[in-house]
C-alpha cells in the first residue's frame, strides 16, 4: 500500500465529513426550521420544502467543488 | 433459539449466505463460461478472457437469505419485501445491460425506478420502510415530509450507479463493499441496531465475500452490471431501511470521489468502454499507469497512479485502505448520530 497517497486522500475524506456534518448541522438548526411563508396558504408546504431543498444543493455543490480543488491539487502537483 | 439473543441468530443465518453465495459464483462461472458470455480482463498483458455476469450470484443469495430470515423470525415481512424488489430490480437493470450494451444514460434512468417498491411500500405502511426524519450526528435531526420520499429513487440510483463505476480491478469493488458492510455491521451492533439491520449489513457482507473469493486478483469471475447495480442498490437500501443515511454516504467516500470526477470531466453519463480519451494505461511491465491525455476523467484509480506506475494489487490494496478510512469515518458517524451537542 502507497502510505502517502492513502494518507492525503484519508485527509480529504477527514476535511469533506467535518464539512458535511458542519453542513447538516446548518441544515438542521438554521435552515430548517425557517418559516418562508405562513403555513396557511396552499401549497405552502411544498414551496418551503423546495426553496430548503435549494440551499441543500447549493451546500452539496460547494462541498463538491472543494472536494475537487483538494485532489486536483494533488494530482496536478504529482504528475507535474 | 431461547437461549441465543436476535443480533446472534441474525448473524448466525447471514452466515449461511456465504457458502451459498461462492456456489452460486461457482456456477455462473462454469455455465457462464460454457455459455460464451465471457469479458477480456483489459488490465493484464495475456488479456485473459474470464468470465462474466458471475455476480448474479450476489443479488439471488441475497434475496434468498433475506425471505429466509424472515419466515424463521417471523419479522415483518414488509422491509425485507421492499429490499429485495429493490435488489431484484437492479440486478435485472444490470442483467438487460449485460446483454444489451444499453448507452450510459439508461442505466441512471432505469434505476431512478428501482427504488419504487420503497417509496410505494413506505406509503402504503409508514413507519416500517422508511422514516421522514433525518438524523444528523450532533445536531439532532429534521422531519422532512415532502423531500425524503422524493430523495429514496434518487439514493437508489446514485449508490448503485456509484458502485457500479469503481469497479475496474480485480476485487476492488467486492473488497471495497465488503469493508462498507463489515464496518456498517460493527456500526450497527455498537449503536444497537435492530436485529433487522444487523441481518441485511451481516446477509450482505458474507455474500460478498462469498463473491470475493472468486472474484479477487487474478479475478477467475467477473461481477458484471448485474452484480454492481445490485449491490450499489443493497447498500441504498440498506441506508435507508436502517437509518443510516448519512453514515452510508461517508461509508461510500470512494465511490462518490470517483464518480464525481468522472462526470465532472465527461459531463454526460457513459460507458467506460465509450471513452475516447482512457483514464489509465497499461505499461509494457504489466503495471497501470496514469494517460497523459488531458481529457481523460481523473478517476480514483488515476489519482492513485499520480506518482507512477503501479500493479494492480498495489492499487486495489490503495483502494482497500481508502475504504477503510471511509468506513472508519462512517462508525464515528454512526456513533455521534445518538448524541446532540
């Protein structure tokens, strides 16, 4: 087994699940409970659901793109 | 059974699935091979033929061992019914692919549907598929009542698609996946699971590694889609029917890093053997090196030869460790999903 390619991907694994439990940690106490709308207009529910649904993908993607500057980082530096 | 607790039957019947799971490998590798459906292992410079679609012993073992399980605990039928259409499903997707050599797009699409029987039997008996409720490690959990179902038939073809694309090596997917459900496993007596779940991780794992032994370098049986889909589609379920959503997408790090890489640079769903530009190349020493081709995908197996050439048990034992560090990282999810800050 190479150690130090294992090593720095074990460290991208580290950083991307604090980052992901940070982001549902977010989603859990902030986001979710936001009230958008007053509940009692129709279709209320869904459009809530859908504007929390919103943030969570653009949480997703920000976590993907540092995902991908981390091991692009490594991979261009090695193969340079 | 009076004196033995649920958690040790649970386990004492997966193991069973083992050696039913390498018989079954065992004879789709000989009918199979008798039968011409056979691929070239394109890793190795004598490009042996082995055969193929060997892993349709996983998704039958599985599905047999899962009513199994439930006629000899007299456990609601409902979960294992769910779980096992969902298996079933994939494997005939992964099957109909086999032998049709459909484009890359259908296999996403056709496996958005596989996860039905969990949606349309979670609704029609809530509480005993799954629950709206995401529980988040630390913070609590949120009730999702709109989004989770929606979520199911995503989850479903994302974690099979996901398996089914890091699949390149000689074991790397059936070691890799055993390790995910080995270590879901622990998770899951540690945080007492349910005797339910603690039977879908065991079932799964001693299927796999049944697989395995057959399966592992040099590969005498290759899984085929009808293996990886229903495997990436057990692992969905299982996230879902066990509650451990959050703790399976940390477990399958791996597969999500290489997936991504993937279409981020191919920007369309397609087949590896569609490629134009090849993410590895093979060397005149028989070792895996990284393409010099700058359109070609930065998959996890190319990122692991950035630094040179390497064997392909070198690299499979890479992406064993990687598994490893997920599934470790997926305990510890497991383990602070029960407390709040």
């Amino acid at each position: 087994m190479n150690i130090r390619v294992v090593a720095y991907q074990t460290g991208i694994f580290v950083i991307q699940w604090g980052l992901m439990i940070l982001g549902f940690g977010i989603l859990t106490k902030i986001i979710a409970p936001l009230k958008l709308l007053q509940p009692t207009l129709p279709l209320v529910m869904y459009f809530d659901a859908g504007v929390k649904a919103l943030i969570a993908l653009a949480f997703s993607v920000t976590w993907l793109f540092i995902w991908d500057r981390q091991v692009r980082y490594y991979f261009f530096r090695r193969t340079r | 059974m009076g004196s033995l607790d649920w958690d040790t039957v649970a386990i004492l019947v997966a193991l069973g699935s083992f050696p039913i799971s390498l018989a079954l490998t065992r004879f789709f590798m000989y009918w199979n091979s008798a039968h011409g459906i056979v691929g070239i292992d394109v890793h190795k410079l004598s490009r042996p033929k082995v055969p193929e679609m060997c892993g349709a012993a996983v998704p039958i073992t599985l599905i047999i061992f899962g009513e199994v399980y439930s006629l000899i605990t007299n456990a609601s039928w409902i979960p294992f019914a769910a779980y096992s259409l969902v298996v079933g499903l994939t494997a005939l997707v992964g099957a109909v692919d086999d032998k049709l050599k459909m484009r890359g797009i259908f296999k996403p699409i056709l496996t958005l549907f596989c996860g039905l029987p969990l949606l349309v039997l979670g609704f029609e008996f809530p509480g005993q598929v799954y629950d709206t409720t995401l529980r988040v490690p630390l913070f609590g959990g949120y009730h999702l009542p709109v989004i989770y179902p929606l979520t199911i038939l995503v989850v479903i073809s994302v974690t099979s698609n996901a398996v089914n694309m890091l699949d390149p090596l000689n074991g790397s997917m059936s070691g890799g996946i055993s390790i995910v459900a080995g270590g879901l496993l622990v998770g899951g007596l540690l945080t007492g699971a349910n005797s339910t779940t603690i039977f879908l991780y065991a079932s799964l794992l001693f299927t796999l590694l049944g697989f395995f032994y057959h399966n592992r370098y040099p590969s005498r049986a290759f899984s085929g889609n009808v293996g990886q889909l229903s495997i990436g589609a057990s692992l969905g379920a299982l996230a879902i029917l066990s509650r451990t959503e959050i703790a399976s997408i940390v477990a399958m790090f791996p597969n999500i890093q290489n997936s991504f890489f993937f279409l981020s640079r191919i920007r369309r769903f397609t087949e590896h053997r569609e490629l134009k530009a090849r993410p590895t190349k093979l060397t005149s020493d028989g070792k895996l090196a990284s393409s010099a081709d700058p359109a070609a995908p930065l998959t996890l197996v190319r990122t692991l030869v950035a630094e040179g050439p390497k064997t392909e048990r070198e690299i499979v034992s890479d992406i064993w460790g990687l598994f490893i560090a997920s599934t470790t990282l997926a305990i510890i999810t497991l383990l602070l999903t029960g407390i709040v800050l």
